[in-house]
C-alpha cells in the first residue's frame, strides 16, 4: 500500500523529467506514450486505492515518508493523509487527467512543443496530487505553487504571441496575492497551534479555540485569501477568462476541472476552522453567491466560445463556494466532480470544434455546425444539458443539494442561487444556438481519430450518470442538520422549471426574434462580425470592469511611479559607492606609477611629516 500510494504523484513526475531531459531523443509517439503512460497507470493505481479503501473500514490511511525540514522546534515531513475526500480528489485528477492527456494526443499533433506540452501537463498533474494528499500544510502549500508554475506555464504555451505571455503573468500575478494570504494563513496557524500537519492543527483548534474567537476568524480569512485567488472568485477572477490563451486541453484540465478547484478543497478540507469562523464562513458564501451571477451575466455577452466557458466556470466554482459557505460540505465536493465531468466535455468538444473550424474560437463566425459536425453538437448538446442542470443529469442532482442547503439558511442565498441557474441555462443556451444552428459561416473539417473521440464520449457519460459515482464522505463531514423546508413543494417546482424557462427564453430571443438578442450581430458580406451593444453589454463582457477599474487603481499608478522612478533612486546608492571606489582607485593607482624617484621622493615627505607630528606634540 505506501509504494502504491508513493508512485501515484512520482509517476507523472517522472514523465516530466523524462520529458524534459530527453525529448531531443524522443519522437511524438514515444512523448505520448511517456506523457499520457505515466498518467493512466496513476489513475488504475488510485482505483486500486479507492477499491481497497472502501472496501475495508474506511479509516483514513496516514504515511510518514521523510523528514523534509527541521529548524529548531519546527519540523515539516513528507507525507499522505488519505480518506475520501483526498481520493474523491485524485480520481478526479487522475481519472479526468487522463482522459484530457488521451486527447491532447490528437489535438497537439504536429505542434513543435508536443514535448514541452505533455512535460507540463505531467507536471501540473504531479503538483495536484501532492496538494490534495499532503498530510501538513507546508506540503500542501509545496503542490499549491506547484500548480501556480503550471499554470503559468501552460497558459503561456504558445508564447510567440505576446498576449499570451500578458495572459499568462497576469495569472501569475494575480493568484500570487492569494497565495501571499494563504502563506501568511500558515505562519499565523504555527504561531497561535503550533502545528502545521493538517488534522493535527485543525485539532488542536477545535480544542483551544471557540467559536467566533479572534484567532480563528483571521486564521480562515486568510486561508479564504488564497482559495479565492486560486478559484477565480471575486475580487481576484479576471485572471481566468484570459488564461484562455493556452491550448484547450490545458482550459479543460487547469481551468475546468481541476486547478480552479484547488480553493474548494482547501476550505474542505480545513472546514472546522470555517465552522470556528462563523462570520467567514458566511463571507465565503456571499463571495460565492455574488461570483456566479456576475459571471453568469459576463457568460451572456462573450462572443468566444472559451471564454464563455471559462465565465461558465466562474459561476459554477461560485456555487460550490455558496455551498461551503452555508455548510453544505460534501454537495460542493459532489458538485466538483460532477463539474469535472462536463465541463471538461465543454471544453473538449469546444476544442474540436476550433480545429474543424481552422481555429475560430469566435462563435457568431460559426453557425450551422450540427449538420456537418453531428457527433461533435451531440456530445457538447449532452455537456450543456448537464451544465444547465436538466432532470436526470449529473449536474441536476448536485445542484439540487446546493440549492436545498442553501435554501436552509437564507433565502437569500437561494435566490441567488436560482437566478444563477436562469442566467446559466440562457446563455448555454445561446452558445448553443448560435454554434450549431442558423447558417454556415466558416468552412468545416470534422476529425474524428479515436483518441479524439474516446474519451469526449467517456466524458459524456459521466455527464449524464456520474452523479451515481458518489463516494462517501460523511466519515470527513458532519452530515447537515436539514429541517423540513416550508412549502417544500413550490422550491422543488420553481428548481425543476428555472432551467427550462430559460432555454426558452434564449430560444425566443436568439433564434425566434434575434433582433432581441441580448446582443446584436450580424455578419457583413466579407464575413467581418459587427456588434451593437449597449454600456451595460459592454459593462458585462467587460467582466463588469473589474479589469479596468484594477488598471486605474494599481497598474496604471504602478507603473507611473516606475516611470518616474525609472532611473531607480536605490540604484543611484549603489552607483554612487560604485564611483566613489572607482575615484578611490584612480587617487591611489597615481602613487603606484613604478618610478623610485617618486616613491622616494614621497617616503622622504612622509618622514618629515611623522617627525614634525612628533616634534609638534
């Protein structure tokens, strides 16, 4: 069992560093085999794993593997806590990963990094793993920056383009604030418990601290710092809907089912700190609520079929954070892997149909693609069915727990949570729509290569039946306290008929009656996309100014002030002694000229000057 669990993250480790040192030896086959090999027999391993754990008794498994660091009284280890919320994560991680992996194979034929691809994405893999499996928070934290490197990396994949590398330092930038948060959350925890290994500290918490006290509101507020970063949640998403720029099948692993998910896991699995922090913990579902609606608005004017999508994540992580934040703490995970599922689908099929397309990613140049592209508008019709959460798919049934739990303690948030489902099933909707129906814009070549295909179709079926793949996780979280709903009957009715209303209002409006579109387009004989809309469209495909309002607050005066300072005043210091040595030597090398005269000339001067000193005193 510990060489099992130990080769799990090694594996996809080792592809990356076979990758890198000998790619130059290496042809693209022999990368995928490397590349997607190393995933795919983690993935059976963690399923060996998860058959042997919940077969048994279901205690959680704790491993010990070396010292990593001992300073004074502080020790920090390598080593694996294990229970059912860390392998609910890893056969996402691995399971979705490979699926991913198996189809960038296709997708990334013939790209000069086809190496450098695959050697990132084993990577990130490799990272993700350490975060989820870490038993103490120095490590965890080690495969949280580990997966802020890939991410950086991958988003700026293709950096011959230089709003890619843009894109790819404003990810780095912007979840760096969070992850300067969440490493001050780690000191402050050390400092007030004296632990850093998770269920020991979270222990020790519980026992010293009650609940509301000081200690434990700035405990959480600052791991809720970095969740945010790393999830894209309000005030730090804009960084997401550009990370777009990197190759689809890393908006499909990183930004869709995995990385972005990396702040829900951390407040899981910290949650006795949040349940300390009663006035975080409702934070956390405010952030949520307010985050998946103003996505969803932002999701209703895209005219990219990624950053719809990525707007699209935005408001689903936002529901998973409503559910934290109301205690509602296995429906948020279950509401991770069934996001995993199909919006993986999304992007995947997304991605074939940019390639049919010669790599148009802008939808109203599309149109028309479900008579040439019938197996690919099925599979992404399936994702979005799950996506809007329609009766008997994945999505319906973990969204259903959100919103019973948010109902439970405000209807506030449940509202919130509604109007999030109208927004979200119009403007899937309209993606849709727009798309696959109407008349062809652009020429199209399906591909249809098994390794393409396959796993869009295994995805698919988990979109529609991965809801019955729940694990339990009642041994991690209490189960909620549910009192029986008033008018029960009407919530469960208004839940069930947000959707279809709003596929039928985006039908109306986007295929009935276009001219009432939420924005209007139309293509000029030359094929060139004209766009009328308003300031509030505007305000809303703008990420409502969140990027702006950033640039005048801080970039802009930042970068005055380097203007300004751009000669560096902490350089004039420098180059000041710099010179003043400089003028040193050139006094002191005019007494070193070789010629004796002079020097005696100088050693009689300086006699006479000692012995007048003498004289004189």
């Amino acid at each position: 069992m510990l060489t099992m669990t130990i080769l799990i993250p090694i594996l996809p480790l080792l592809g990356f560093l076979i990758l890198v040192l000998a790619q130059q030896y290496l042809s693209d086959r022999s990368c995928a085999v490397v590349g997607v090999g190393s995933v795919a027999v983690s993935a059976i391993l963690v399923s060996i794993l998860a058959y042997t754990y919940f077969g048994k008794t279901a205690e959680p498994l704790s491993q010990h593997l070396w010292n990593w660091m001992s300073v004074g009284s502080f020790e920090a280890e390598f080593g694996f806590y294990i229970d059912a919320l860390t392998l609910t994560m890893m056969l996402i991680i691995t399971g979705v990963g490979f699926l991913i992996h198996l189809y960038s194979v296709a997708y990334m034929a013939g790209d000069p990094g086809f190496a450098r691809f695959f050697a990132y994405m084993n990577l990130f893999i490799s990272a993700m793993l350490i975060l989820v499996m870490a038993d103490n928070l120095v490590m965890l934290f080690l495969g949280w920056e580990g997966v802020g490197l890939c991410s950086y990396l991958l988003i700026g994949f293709w950096y011959e383009k230089p709003e890619n590398g843009y894109a790819a330092r404003k990810a780095f930038v912007v979840t760096r604030i969070g992850d300067t948060a969440m490493m001050l959350g780690l000191f402050y925890l050390y400092r007030e418990l004296g632990y850093l290994n998770i269920q020991a500290m979270l222990q020790q918490a519980v026992n010293s601290w009650p609940v509301g006290s000081e200690p434990a509101f700035w405990a959480a507020l600052l791991l809720l710092g970095g969740a945010v970063g790393k999830s894209a949640q309000l005030p730090l998403q804009t960084w997401l809907p550009d990370a777009m720029a990197g190759p689809t099948p890393i908006s499909a692993l990183i930004h869709a089912a995995t990385m972005v998910t990396a702040g829900v896991y951390l407040i899981a699995r910290t949650h006795p700190l949040f349940i300390l922090a009663p006035d975080v913990q409702h934070w956390v579902a405010v952030i949520g609520a307010t985050t998946l609606i103003m996505s969803a608005c932002s999701a209703l004017t895209q005219s990219d079929i990624k950053r719809v999508l990525a707007y699209s994540t935005m408001s689903q992580i936002g529901y998973m954070f409503l559910a934290l934040g109301v205690g509602a703490w296995s429906p948020a995970i279950f509401h991770l892997m069934t996001h995993a599922f199909f919006k993986a689908l999304l992007f995947l099929t997304a991605g074939a149909i940019i390639l049919a397309v010669h790599h148009e990613q802008n939808i109203f140049k599309m149109g028309g693609l479900w008579r040439h592209m019938p197996m690919t508008s099925t599979l992404f019709l399936i994702g979005s069915c799950a996506l809007v959460a329609l009766p008997y798919t994945s999505g319906y049934y973990s969204k259903h727990e959100i919103l019973v739990a948010a109902h439970q303690v405000h209807v506030g948030f449940w509202l919130a949570a509604v109007i999030g489902a109208l927004l979200t099933a119009v403007y899937t909707t309209r993606l849709v729509i727009i798309t696959f129906l109407g008349p062809q814009n652009t020429e199209v070549h399906e591909r249809r290569e098994a390794v393409l295909m396959v796993p869009l179709i295994i995805l698919a079926v988990l979109a529609l039946f991965g809801a019955h793949l729940q694990l339990p996780l009642a041994p991690v979280f209490e189960p909620a306290k549910l009192e029986p709903l008033q008018h029960a009957g009407l919530t469960r009715f208004i839940e069930g008929v947000v959707p279809f209303i709003g596929i039928a209002i985006a039908y109306f409006c986007y295929y009935e009656k276009p001219h009432l579109a939420f924005i209007k387009q139309r293509l000029t004989p030359s094929s060139e996309l004209i766009e009328k809309s308003t300031s509030v469209q505007q305000f809303f495909a703008t990420g409502w100014g969140m990027d702006s309002l950033y640039d005048k607050t801080l970039v802009n005066p930042f970068k005055a002030l380097a203007t300004i300072n751009k000669q560096d005043a902490v350089n004039h210091i420098v180059t000041a002694v710099e010179r003043l040595s400089k003028h040193g030597y050139n006094i002191l090398s005019w007494t070193q000229n070789g010629q004796l005269r002079r020097y005696g000339w100088v050693m009689a001067c300086g006699a006479v000057i000692m012995i007048g000193i003498g004289v004189f005193r």
